[in-house]
C-alpha cells in the first residue's frame, strides 16, 4: 500500500492541492525575494482561484514555510511513537535524529531551499511572523505529546516545560547551523541537546 492510499478521494487531492501551492511559495520567495511575488503569483503558477489558496493558508509567508510545518509535525509524531519508558526529551531527541536520517522528506540540511528560505527569516517581518506562529503551534502539540507520555493533564506544567526547552533546543541549534558552513545541523543539536541534558531532561512518565 502506498503512502496516503487509504485517504479518501477529497483528502488526497486537498492534500496535493496544498503541496503544489506551497511548493510554488517557496520557488517564488527564492527566485524573487520576499517582497518580490504576491498570493496572486503562488495561485497562477498552481492554476487555482486566491478563495481556493485561502482554503489553506492565510499569507503567502505561511505557504512559503508549510515544510517547517509539515517537519515539526512529523517530528512529533516520532516523539509520540518513541518507547513509553523514555523521558520526554530522550524521546524528542531520538526523535529528531530520525527525522534528520529520513529519504522521502529530507530534513533541513539535506535540503538547499529549505537552508535558503530559513536564512530570509530574520530579514522579513512577514516571513518571521509566520514562522514564529508555526513553532508556537508545534510547541503545544509537543507539550500535548509530552503530557500524554508523562500521563498528566495538559494544565501541569511539567509538558508546557518540556515542551518550550525541546523547541528552544532544536531552534538555537537550527540558527547556529544557519550562521555557518562548517557546522552540520545534526551535530548542532547534539550539541545543544548535550548542553539542555541537565535535571529536565531526567523527568519520567509516572509508573504504570
């Protein structure tokens, strides 16, 4: 059975709807600069009406990162399917080194758009607010993720915690990577990780 066989007509070709304008984002932003393409442009390349792009995303910055997205989501998935006795940050690390070893979704450093659109961030308002907006939302599905695994309600601060040093960890480790050459983001957050590695890093899911 291949990837996304069992998803229903509709869902599929929603799916592939959104993937196409997304795709189409990112190009423009790179071939024209942030400033350089509007909706418009992402909806004549997919051949769709701006009520059809609206469907799924509110600014042409939100389209242009739905691989960051699309990655923090499939990282906390990982994170959910990790073996219950590992602690949350184990499970996140382990996690993202999976993710980071994947063919079919190559990760950010196997990725020469994905490297070149993240190094726009901080140049763009626009781009910086959707990007902040989609680590904020993959950080509460991770503290969700967190609390599940530690078997306490969402309202304990325990996840909220976890949640927030797993984001900063792989965001601190993602920008030094951006800043330099010489430095793979692999063995960036091994060693942010490393440094983050003290009493938190210690909590466990409570005994069955």
């Amino acid at each position: 059975m291949t990837e996304h066989s069992s998803e229903p007509r509709r869902e599929r070709k929603a799916r592939r709807t959104r993937d196409a304008l997304a795709d189409a984002a990112l190009d423009l932003v790179l071939e024209r600069g942030p400033e350089g393409y509007g909706v418009e442009d992402v909806t004549d390349r997919v051949d769709v009406s701006r009520r059809t792009f609206s469907r799924y995303f509110a600014t042409k910055e939100e389209a242009a990162l739905d691989f960051l997205r699309q990655d923090l989501g499939r990282v906390n998935a990982l994170v959910a399917d990790r073996p219950a006795d590992e602690s949350p940050v184990e499970a996140y690390v382990a996690a993202l080194r999976t993710w980071m070893r994947e063919d079919e979704h190559p990760a950010w450093h196997r990725s020469t758009r994905s490297k070149s659109v993240l190094r726009l961030v901080e140049g763009d308002a626009g781009l910086r607010a959707a990007y902040r907006a989609i680590l904020a939302e993959a950080q509460d599905e991770t503290a969700r993720v967190a609390a599940d695994r530690l078997g306490v309600r969402a309202t304990d601060l325990r996840p909220a915690t976890l949640a927030a040093v797993a984001t900063s960890g792989l965001t601190t480790a993602g920008r030094a990577w951006l800043a330099g050459d010489d430095l793979d983001l692999p063995d960036a957050i091994d060693q942010v990780f490393a440094i983050l590695h003290t009493d938190i890093a210690a909590v466990r899911p409570r005994p069955a």
